[in-house]
C-alpha cells in the first residue's frame, strides 16, 4: 500500500479541503477496496421463463422525499470543499438531474468552513431529490446544529445525512477518537425539524440495533452503507506514514451489506432502508430493493464511471453507466416477471441455496 502525501500543506497542517482531495485520488485506487464481499452473490432471483410482459414497458419509477424519480438510485455522498470536489459535484448533479435519479453530496463541512457555498448545485438539479451531508462528529461538536441547518439552507437539501465512522476516524492520521454525544445530537436534529436526518455508515455497515435506536429518535431512513466496496480503513491507512501493523487487522473491519440489510429490515420492518456499500450494477440494485431496500446507492462505483479519463469529470460516462445500471434493473424484472418493483417485491429470491 502505498504513501499518499498530497494531503500535506505548508507547515504540516492538514485541512478537511485537503484531505477531501487525497480521498478522491485514493478511492479510485484498486488497492483500497474492499477484499472480501458485499454478500449479493448468495442472492439468485428465481427465473421466469414466461414473462408475459414487453421489456421497454417495465417501469422502474419511484419516489423518494417527496419527490418522483426514474429508477430507486442516488449517487452515493462523496465530495464537495475544494475547486475539484466543486467540479466533480458539478457534473454529478447533471447527470442525476439528467436521468432523473437522487444525488447525495458529500461533507459539507469543509466547504461551509470555506465560506464557499454549494448553492449551484440546487440550480443545476432542481427537480431531483439532494440531500446534506456532515460527520456526526461534527454534529456533536460546539454549533453542530447549526452547521447542519446552514449545510440545508445552502443546498435546498431534501434531507441531510449524518454520517458515521468510527472505524476511518480510528485509522485517519488526524481523526477523531471521542464519540460521545453522537446520539443525542442526532436525536436534537430530528427534533429541530431542519429537514428529514439520514443516518450513514461509509462502508462499515449498521448494526439493526443501531438502526432500531436512530429509527427510535426519529430518523427518516438509514442508509447501511455495508462491507464489501469502497473501504476506508484501507484509504486512511494509505494516508499514513507510520507503521500501519497497528490497524492490519481491521483492514476488512464491517458488517457486509447484504447481512445490514437483511438484519435492518427484519428488525425495522416498513422504515425507509437505503441500501449500499459495494453495490456493483443494477442486478445488485434490484436484489437489495427485493430485500427490503427502498432506495439503492452507488459511490465509488459512480465516481470511478466520472474520472475514468483521470482528467476532467466525464458526464457522459456516468451517464452511460447510469443508463446501464437502469437497464439491468428492468432487465432483472423482466426475468423475474414482475411489471414494476411493487411486483418484485413479491418474487422468490434463493439466499444460501434457501427459497424465501
Ligand atoms: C471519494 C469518496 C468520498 C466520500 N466522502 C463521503 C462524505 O463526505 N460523507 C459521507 O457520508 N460519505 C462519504 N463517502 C462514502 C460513501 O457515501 C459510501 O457510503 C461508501 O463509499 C460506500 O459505498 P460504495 O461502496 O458504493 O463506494 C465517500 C466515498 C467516496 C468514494
């Protein structure tokens, strides 16, 4: 694994902008990623030989906050706070306008320390669901609610995510180690009514007894963002100069995916779940929407499709592979002969070899 130390500024100061910047680079790294699986490969749809149904007609149409989109997919939250992250949001928010789909941003912290606002964004996708994010650090912090109601205001999000990770900030070579005070700035949000609170992993997964106690303070919806994908042990323990034995055992740290999901919407029955954290194509899309999820979200994945040509954010890349993404999800409903997802909601799924 290698050093990354692009995050270094004169002096020795590491700024949230910087470090946002280091991210990007190293998210992209084949090396970072997960090394072991999201768990969506011991899910098989059973096969409908007969469909009765014309493929172009299936219908993938959803709402989500309030409002309508084409298919259940966000773009997972990733950056924003410096002019590259601005010129990744930008191009993320044109495409999700474009195919009507959700477009989560990444920490606005940085950004709103900056004085820089995220404004454009709202003008550039005013039909599509966005939503907010900061760390629930940040949340717990001194003016932490009112660093989330500025992170709303200045996007018009429909929901603010609050994002949770103790494991990045353990390995993070300036992360934060004290996390009382989480849940009850969590639980103050909610009653603040700023805007419906999502609450996040960032690939380490949620416990359903996490998600029973945020569900019981009021949160809108969990996104599990689970084990298997973009991996931020490994990211922070690139970024580190020191001997990184230390944390070699939570290298692959996290509960997978498909086990969040199963375990969140068994113990959380009819609350919104978003799945993701690994996701690869819409096939997995469509497994974890038959599961339960009512959202499904792509991070890595989506920002990888944007950078392919290292240079300059491609929209028509990630256009197309959102395209393809749309497409193996009706495809996964023709093959199981369901019209729309209400229909697939009630098709046989095998889970280790179990019909259920
Ligand atoms: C470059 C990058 C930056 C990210 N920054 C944030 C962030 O600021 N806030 C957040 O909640 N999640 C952040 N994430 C985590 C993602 O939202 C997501 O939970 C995680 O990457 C797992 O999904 P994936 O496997 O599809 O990438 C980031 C992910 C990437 C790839």
């Amino acid at each position: 694994m290698t050093n990354n130390e692009s995050n270094q500024i004169a002096g020795g100061n590491i700024t949230a902008a910087s470090r946002k910047d280091a991210h990007i680079d190293l998210a992209l790294d084949p090396q970072t990623r997960s090394d072991g699986s999201n768990g969506f490969d011991r899910v098989n749809f059973e096969h409908c030989a007969m469909p009765e149904m014309a493929l172009p007609h299936i219908d993938l149409s959803t709402e989500f906050l309030c409002k309508h989109l084409d298919a259940p997919i966000m773009i997972g939250a990733m950056t924003g706070g410096t002019p590259r992250a601005e010129a990744i949001n930008r191009a993320l928010a044109h495409v999700a306008q474009d195919q009507k789909i959700a477009f989560a941003i990444g920490s606005q912290r940085a950004a709103l320390e900056l004085g820089h606002s995220a404004g454009y964004l709202r003008d550039i996708a005013p039909d599509i669901p966005i939503i907010g994010n900061l760390g629930g650090i940040q949340l717990a912090a001194a003016g932490g609610l009112d660093l989330a109601k500025a992170a709303v205001d200045d996007v018009g999000a429909d929901a603010i995510a609050i994002h949770l990770n103790p494991l990045q900030e353990a390995i993070q070579p300036e992360g934060e180690h004290d996390w009382r005070g989480v849940r009850e700035a969590i639980a103050a949000l909610v009653k603040a009514d700023i805007a419906p609170v999502i609450v996040k992993e960032v690939g380490a997964g949620v416990s359903a007894s996490i998600a029973s106690d945020l569900f019981q303070c009021g949160v809108t919806a969990i996104d599990v963002a689970g084990f298997g994908g973009t991996n931020w042990a490994r990211i922070e323990a690139a970024r580190r100069d020191d001997d990184i034995t230390l944390f070699s055992p939570f290298l692959n740290w996290g509960i997978a995916t498909l086990d969040c999901l199963m375990s969140v919407t068994k113990a959380c029955p009819d609350q919104l779940v978003i799945a993701s954290g690994g996701l690869r194509d819409g096939l997995d899309a469509m497994r974890a929407y038959r599961l339960g999820a009512g959202m499904t979200s792509l991070a890595g994945p989506m920002l990888k499709q944007l950078l392919y040509d290292e240079k300059e954010p491609s929209p028509e890349a990630l256009g197309k592979f959102v395209e393809q993404i749309k497409r193996q999800m009706a495809l996964t409903l023709f093959l199981t002969g369901a019209a729309d997802l209400a229909g697939l909601r009630k098709k046989p799924v095998w889970l280790d070899g179990q019909r259920i």
